[in-house]
C-alpha cells in the first residue's frame, strides 16, 4: 500500500496542486516562513535513511562516472535556467528563483525513476548523494553569481541555510541507520510515503499562497520552468551517451540533470537571502511536479525498452586491455545489486520520494 502511495506521487502533487489552485484555503493554514524547513529537514532525513556504506564504497569504486554526472549536473542546468529565465523575459523575482531551482542538486525522486527506466540505479544514488552534499557550497556560489546581477543575495545565509536543511539531516539519517538498526526499521518503511507527502504540501502550499500571481504569470513560469527541465534531460542523455557510449548510464545522467530538487529551491528562497522570496520560491514549486511529470514520462517510456550495452562501441579502443573491457560488467554487477536492493524494499527504493 506505501509503495503506491510513493508510486503515486506525481498524481498526487498535481492534484494537491489543483486543489490549492482553485481553493486556497485548503492549504493556506500552512506556515511558509516557520514550516518549510523542518518540513525539507525530514525530506532529506528520508534521504539519509536510505543512504548505507556500501552507497559511498560504490562512488570510491566509480569516481569519474559519479563525478561526470555531477559535473554535466552544475554546469547544464545553471546555464539553461540562466538562458531560459532571459529569453522568456521572467519578472526579476521569478527569474532569480528559476536559476536558483536550476542550481539546485538532483532530486531523490530521481532514484525510484531510474529504476523503473533500466538505468544504472547504483549510479543515480551515488550521483544524487554527492550533487546533495556538494550543493552546501555549489549552490550558494552559482545561485550568486548568475542572480547576483539582478538582485542581491547574500551567499553565507544561503551556505548556512544548505548545511542545516540538507547537511545535517542527511548525515542523521545515515548514523541512525548504521548506529541504531532497530530504530531504522521501523523508520524506513514509512520514510518515502512521509518524505513524499511532505514535498506535496510544501509545493501546495506555495501555489495556495500564490494563487493570483499564477493566474497573471503562471502559464508563462510553467513553460519557462518546464523548457528547463526538457532541455536539460536531453542534453544530459547526449552529453552522458557521448561520455559514456553506455545507454544505460547515458539514461541515469539524463534523469539526475533533468530531476532537481524542488523542495531545496523553495527553502532557499525563503531564507532570507532573497527579496520578493514568495515569487522567488514560486519557480521551485512548479520545478517539483515538472520534474516528476518528465521523470514519469522517461520512465514510462525506457521501461519498455530494455538496455543493450553490449551492442555499443567502448570510446577507447579494445587497445586499453582487459580493465577496460570488465568495465562494463562491474557497472552491470552494480546495477543489479542496486535492483536488489530495490525489490526488497531495504535500499535506494526508499528515499524516493524525497524530492
């Protein structure tokens, strides 16, 4: 029953969104400035729980396939969201909060639809686990330097903000994990189902307290937000496709580029760090139910389609010797061993709804 709930998700966040779009009053008991990050904190506490050693030995074992994705992750989108916010001529606020979601990191969604895609689970955890952790300074510093001509931010607010909404609540869960196991199964049946129906009242919320500016501006910010999230997706799958010359990983970098995190985006707008911080969090909002929407489509569309990596030629010639060659089944190896874990529903499955 949880797990259709988690399942779920994307048809939950656009009719909560509905919901608060054509009655307000549903939502608007909620407290922006007070509840969002405790709320985000018990998102990436989800996140934390779903996190094992075995998560960190796996990007020891791969760092450049990990760091490339993280790479292609904080240079796509930052870019994107900056062209995009420019060419659709976005009001100051709403243009600095939509580079702001665009220098987010990925979101944890992105895990459960990497698994229903048939692409490298293992990999997407990993790269979500270090875009996560290296936004504590990454974000803060692009976010300042591409809005910071249109409005002043103050990046130690916004590096502070990062490190007790992300930071901390993600290593408690991981410690609770590995020092309290009775503890951590009991949390981490119900962790994605709390995680996801704390994403969906923070993003309904937003829209309830909205309301009238989505109906001047809304149709305009969903396409701007949605161009962001389309473009990125594509150019992570080419960019990794070339990379890689493995459709499977070329897949998992196409979803943690395109997913981001939402949930983070709204936090950090309201921080303090921003004026307007409403309008700036308004992008951040729409940015959570497009990136599951376009995560669902991606799913629904390679899961019907099974990855055939043996067919495509390795970019370094067969030259490079047998390392390069029993690359390809330990990626395989770890995938299934993610897929595993995944099925048994004590693994990455767990922190995915955490968006």
């Amino acid at each position: 029953m949880l797990k259709f709930l988690v399942d779920a998700f994307p048809l939950w966040l656009f009719g909560a969104s509905l919901i608060a779009l054509f009655y307000p009053p549903s939502f608007l008991w909620l407290d922006l400035k007070t509840a969002i990050d405790p709320m985000l904190g018990v998102v990436m506490l989800a996140m934390g729980l779903s996190l094992t050693v075995d998560d960190f030995a796996r990007i020891a074992r791969r760092p450049g396939a990990v760091m490339s994705g993280v790479l292609l992750q904080f240079t796509i989108m930052p870019a994107v969201g900056f062209v995009v916010a420019q060419w659709f001529d976005l009001e100051t606020p709403l243009a600095v909060g939509l580079i702001l979601v665009s220098c987010c990191p990925g979101g944890t969604a992105s895990n459960v639809v990497s698994y229903i895609a048939r692409a490298d689970v293992a990999l997407s955890v990993s790269m979500t686990t270090v875009s996560t952790i290296s936004a504590v300074i990454v974000t803060p510093l692009l976010t300042t330097w591409l809005a910071g001509s249109r409005v002043d931010v103050d990046p130690v607010t916004l590096i502070m903000k990062v490190a007790v909404v992300v930071l901390i609540p993600v290593i408690a869960g991981l410690g609770i994990r590995q020092l309290f196991p009775a503890i951590a199964r009991v949390l981490i049946p119900v962790a994605p189902t709390v995680a996801m129906l704390t994403v969906v009242i923070i993003v309904a919320g937003i829209v309830a307290s909205m309301n009238d500016t989505i109906r001047q501006t809304g149709g305009l910010l969903i396409a701007a937000v949605g161009c962001v999230h389309v473009t990125g997706a594509v150019l992570g799958y080419l960019l990794g496709r070339l990379l890689t010359r493995r459709e499977q990983m070329a897949r998992t970098t196409a979803i943690e580029v395109g997913m981001q995190n939402g949930g983070l985006a709204i936090s950090l707008a309201t921080s303090g760090a921003f004026a307007a911080a409403s309008l700036v969090a308004l992008p951040g909002a729409f940015s959570g139910l497009t990136s599951c929407l376009i995560g669902s489509v991606l799913a629904a569309v390679w899961s019907r389609r099974p990855v055939d990596d043996d067919q495509i030629q390795p970019m370094v010639p067969s030259a490079a010797g047998a390392a390069q060659s029993s690359a390809p089944d330990q990626i395989d190896s770890a995938a299934e061993q993610a897929d595993g874990e995944c099925r048994s529903g004590d693994g990455v499955f767990e922190g995915g709804a955490g968006q």
